[in-house]
C-alpha cells in the first residue's frame, strides 16, 4: 500500500492533465458552438480519467498508441496542448504541420508513434513494437488504447496470439466508452463489453471503472509490470462515459439527455478533485491547478490563431531532416 | 568484375544472408520460415544460419505479420517480410497501401521506414497453381503512392534491386516471378553491387519496335526478339526493371526512336501497367506513334495447366504480335489468346 503522500502527489498530476484535456475540449466545444467547423475533432469528455491515468504510469521511452477521441494520453506522454491544438488547426509547428493533422500527432522522441488510419491495424503495430523491445532485450512496454470499431475487428484475435505466443510486452486498454459514434457497444458485442473473449488466452484481462484514475493507474500499473518482467500480454477493458458527440458535426440526437446527464454525475474531474480533497489537498491548491491550466490552455490557442497555415513544404522539409 | 552463374533462388539466398548477416535489426519474418519459406522459395538455410531473433516464424496472420512489420520498422528493425504468395497481399492491403505507404507523411516523420516486402508471385514452369496463386500482383498496387515496386527478371537483377530495396525510405514490394527462381545467370560477386530503383535496361537494342518487358516476360520477350531479328525485324527490348517509380523517360526517349510501342504484361488486361506506360508514352511523343499491349486476357484463371497456358503471352505470341504490329498500320490489340 502506497503512503499518502505519493499517491496524492500521482493524483494530483493527473488531475492537472484531465483538466487540461477537459479544458482543451471545452474550448474547442465553444469555438463549434460559434459556428467555426473544426474538421476532424473527437471530444474526449468524460474519457479524462481513462486517458490520462493510464498513461502516467509509462516511461518516455515506452511506446502509447491513441485512439481518435480525446487528447488526454497525448498531453500525459508529454506532448504540449499548443502542439495539439496547432495540428487541429492544421498550423505550422505543430507536429506534423498539416500533413496529419490532429488524428495523426507522433512524437517518436516521446514513445508517440503516430496512429494507423483504417481503425484496427493498431493492435499488430503495437505487438511490432513489443516485437521489437523483445528482440533488443529491452523492458520497454507498449501501450494500445482500442475503441468498439478497432476491437471488433479480427486484428485483434492475430495480434494478441502473437503477444501470448511470444509472452510481448504490449498492454491492450479498451475505452469501452458505451458508443461506436450512434451504435452502442452492446449492439456490437455481446454484453457491451469488449475483452470478455480474451479470458481464453487465460492472460489478465481486467474489467475496471475507467472514471476512477487511481483504479486504472493501478491496474495499468500492475499490467506494465508485468509486460516489463517478460511475463507477456494483458488486456484492461475500462468503462467510461462519452459526454459530447462522436465527432465536431454530429448533433448526437441518439444520446437521451436523461441518460447523458445521469453519466455525468460520474464525471471523472470533480470526483477525482472531491477524492484529492479528501486525501488532503486544500480547495486553493486545486483552485491553482485550474488557473494554470486555463492559462496554458490560453496560451496555446491564441498562439495557434496567430500562426500560419502549415504548408507542404513544411511537413516535406520535416520529413526530410535525417 | 568476378560473377557467378547463380540461379535466381541462389541470387536471392546470398543477398538475403549478407544483408541479415550485415545488421543484426534486419529480421525476416513469415510463415514457415524455420523449414524454408515459401515452396521454391529462397529461404532455404537461412533459419539454420540465422536463428529465432533475425527469421521470425509467424502464424498465418497476414494482418498481424504486417502491422507487426510496420511496428518493427518504426522501432528501428529493417523487416523482410515475406508473403506466402504474392496473390495473398491482398489480405493487407490495407497495411501496406493505409499504413505503411502513408506513415511517414501523415506522421512528418523524420528518416526511412524500410520494409521490404517479398514473396513468389506467377505460374511456376508446371504451372496450374490456380487464380489464387498465379495472378501478377503488381497492377493492384501501382495505383499507390508512396510505395515502390520491383519486379526482378533476372538473377543479377534480383540481386542488385534487393540491395537498393534494403536501403529504400519507403515501403517495397519485391515480386519473385516463380519462374526467374531457376533462371541461370552471371551474379556480379562485388557485395556493393546494386541497381538504382527507376531504371530501365535497354536489354536489346533495336529501331523498328520499342517492347516493353518485366519480370518472366523479359524472358520471353529476349526470345521473340531473337526470332524477330532472323527475320529483319528489329526489335529494342526494355525491362523497366521497377514498376514504381517506372522509367518512363527511357521509354519515350526510345519510342522517340521507334515510332511504335509495344507493351507486354503477364497481368490481365484491364487498368494494367501497359496502360500506364502506353499512355505516358502518348502523352509526351512528339509525334504520332502507334502503340498496343500483348497481355493476359481479362479472365479469372483456371486451374487446369493446359487451359491456363494458352492465357499467358510467351515468345510465339508476343513475336506474332510484334510482327503484325511492325509490318501493319492495322490496329493491334492482342490478348494472348
């Protein structure tokens, strides 16, 4: 058991990167709002527990690979809101200039590869990369968050006998977040959940409340403990609530509001703010926390106003830099 | 330069064992590859040579071989993959042409992401393998950009378009014809040999008929070329040797020439490669030229050997095509059949 102290401190960081998700997506939500189409952007409300706190646990050289929805495990692998928002605005000096825009932000220097197009081929990138720690007699652990549209798909199945068969360092998270954009997810698996089948591998697979960070930073922990130990494979299924729309046009007239509003009564940023309350931080330290956010979050949206549109040459003189 | 008379297989199986032996992060990965790889393939001893960490042995899981494949090269290996039949890579098309073709551009990522992808492809001499392991794969894919494709017809060739594959930036299909597996031919010793991707070789040189060939066809077409010549026809025979990028400039410059080209493509007819280089020719001739295609027929393939034979262009259709076509302002258009 873990002494107060430490887990405060770990909470407390997290809180601060959930909320600059949380504040990043309630910025652009406005920006929608006045009529501005921002191509692209998957709000990742309600999902800020899930994606930050299971990516804190990893080291930068470890490897995450994202889903589309939500910039939370982006911003908690060290990427900065300012690179994020200049790919959504397609700018020069975000981190592919145009090229990818937000669904493709990499920073290979900090274990963020990129992310695959066609939803699913992730999973055998992801045991690649696993592949790869292995052959080099590295402890480097790879992280591969899956939504329904990925983890439907066969891919899976082939990826994760491969990690059984050759015991890979690779942790699958799946964001059972209840919808696959109008479809919910138990229309696409049985039970809407979306590991049950994995139990065959007899590997750990988890089901945990992906609103609670320190439930998931436990249970990535102990998964990534065990990948690091050359014990293989395991698969946590968390359970979240999506809070917006699937994408910046849907108008998300499937969701009832009853049922939305009910969900967020289990938003993970003021339950994870009452719980660091109770661990003893004072309301003014978090009232800190929050008015730093805000101005970074400033910050990095007027200076993606002012910047220019990334051109090709721009991304082409990247690429070409050795 | 020293050379040895080295079958295409051979060929193969020295540059494969000298680039894994070069680089330990080069590791080849496919089904069966402990016994020896693909049938007739050149694997053979490698896995005996080499062991578990550079001749991975995948299950038969194209997807996940190469999504694997792509997370390796991203990690830093240089993974060989191979695929049991070149007829199979369209199960991962979507890995090649979705992810490896547009990673590093959709990611501006920084150096090369060298996978080179092989595997047999075409009738094997007997053949009858049937439409799922027959087909010319290299249509499907030149529609992609950001990939390269090779189509080897010879055992130097094959040696020195694999070096060039190796250090290719950007994803490689590498198309073993079954048949230039036991073609016998002079193989430079020197280990730097290699062949620049994009260039053509004027096999023969010739001012009557520009023809185009690659891989089994180069073949066929050298011997109707050799028919043709005893009878006054002279014929410039080009292997263009890469279908992407393809060296149209040689082409022109030798249709220029010529006045008349015509292509030869094992592949069926339509949207082909013939109508890609035909229709850059037209486009950037100076002055009318006539052009035609000998090529498979737009048929699924049969099972039966016999039957299947008679669909495949070979020396005495394309020099009976290419006869017609030199001596006539009559409008060709030949199916192989």
């Amino acid at each position: 058991m873990q002494n107060a102290q430490p887990r405060v401190e770990q909470l407390s960081h997290d809180y601060r990167l959930m909320l600059l998700s949380r504040r990043f997506d309630e910025r652009v939500t406005n920006i929608i709002r006045s009529g501005v189409p921002v191509p692209h952007y998957h709000s990742g409300e309600g999902q800020e527990a899930l994606m930050v706190a299971a990516v804190t646990p990893l080291r930068k050289t470890d490897q995450m690979i994202y889903t589309h929805r939500g910039y939370g495990h982006l911003l908690a692998k060290g990427i900065s809101v300012r690179e994020v928002a200049f790919d959504l605005f397609m700018k020069a000096g975000g981190t592919n200039h145009g090229l990818g825009g937000v669904m493709h932000v990499a920073r290979p220097d900090l274990g963020v590869p990129g992310r695959e197009g066609v939803f699913g081929g992730r999973f055998a990138i992801a045991a690649g990369f696993a592949l790869a720690s292995k052959l080099d007699a590295k402890d480097d652990v790879t992280l591969c968050f899956y939504g329904e549209a990925a983890g439907a798909r066969g891919i899976m199945y082939e990826s994760l006998n491969m990690a059984v068969l050759w015991k890979l360092p690779v942790v699958y998270v799946a964001e059972n977040n209840g919808w696959s954009f109008s479809s919910r997810t138990e229309w696409l698996f049985p039970e809407g959940r979306m590991s049950r089948v994995w139990r065959g591998f007899e590997i750990p697979v988890e089901v945990i409340d992906g609103n609670d960070a320190e439930e998931v930073s436990a249970t990535v922990s102990r998964a990534v403990a065990r990948a690091r130990a050359g014990e293989g494979p395991s698969v946590i299924e968390a359970l979240t609530h999506r809070l917006a729309p699937h994408i910046w046009y849907d108008q998300a007239t499937y969701q009832p509001p009853a049922e939305v509003a009910a969900q967020r009564e289990h938003d993970p940023l003021p339950r994870t703010a009452k719980r660091l309350l109770a661990l003893g931080m004072s309301q003014s330290e978090l009232d800190s926390i929050s008015q730093s956010v805000d101005q970074e979050v400033e910050s990095a949206f007027t200076a993606a106003a002012a910047a220019p549109l990334a051109t090709w040459e721009d991304g082409r003189r990247q690429m070409e830099a050795l | 330069m020293t050379v040895t008379k080295l079958t295409g297989r051979q060929a193969l199986n020295r540059t494969i064992a000298s680039a894994l032996a070069a680089d330990p992060h080069t590791v080849i990965l496919g089904e069966t590859v402990q016994l020896s790889g693909a049938p007739g393939g050149p694997l053979g001893g490698i896995y005996d040579r080499f062991g578990p960490k550079q001749v991975i042995e995948t299950p038969v899981a194209e997807n996940g071989i190469f999504g694997a494949a792509l997370g390796l090269a991203l990690a830093g290996f240089r993974p060989i993959v191979e695929i049991y039949s070149a007829d199979f890579l369209l199960v991962v098309a979507n890995e090649i042409i979705g992810d490896m073709c547009k990673w590093r551009q959709q990611h501006a990522r920084s150096g090369p992401l060298p996978i080179v992808i092989r595997g047999c492809m075409g009738p094997d001499k007997g053949g009858g393998l049937g439409p799922e392991h027959s087909q010319s794969m290299e249509a499907f894919f030149h529609h992609a950009p950001g990939l390269v494709i090779i189509t080897p017809g010879t055992p130097r060739d094959m040696v020195g378009l694999l070096r060039s594959a190796l250090r290719s930036p950007d994803p490689v299909l590498f198309f073993e014809h079954r048949r230039v597996y036991d073609l016998v031919g002079d193989v430079p010793d020197d280990e730097s040999f290699a062949i620049e991707l994009g260039r053509a070789e004027i096999v023969h040189e010739g001012k009557d008929v520009t023809l185009v060939a690659w891989g089994w066809m180069r073949t066929e077409a050298e011997l109707a070329t050799q028919t043709l010549k005893a009878e006054g026809i002279s014929v410039e025979l080009i292997d263009p040797r890469t279908i992407l990028p393809m060296d149209h400039e040689t082409i022109a410059r030798s249709v220029a020439k010529t006045g008349r080209l015509m292509v030869v493509e094992e592949g069926t007819r339509t949207g082909g490669v013939a109508a890609e280089v035909i229709t850059r020719a037209a486009e950037t001739a100076t002055r009318p030229i006539r052009v035609a295609r000998i090529t498979t027929p737009d048929a699924i393939l049969p099972y039966s050997a016999s039957m299947e034979q008679n669909l495949f262009p070979n020396a005495k259709s394309i020099a009976a095509a290419v006869r017609a076509f030199a001596l006539s302002e009559q409008p060709v258009g030949v199916s192989s059949h």
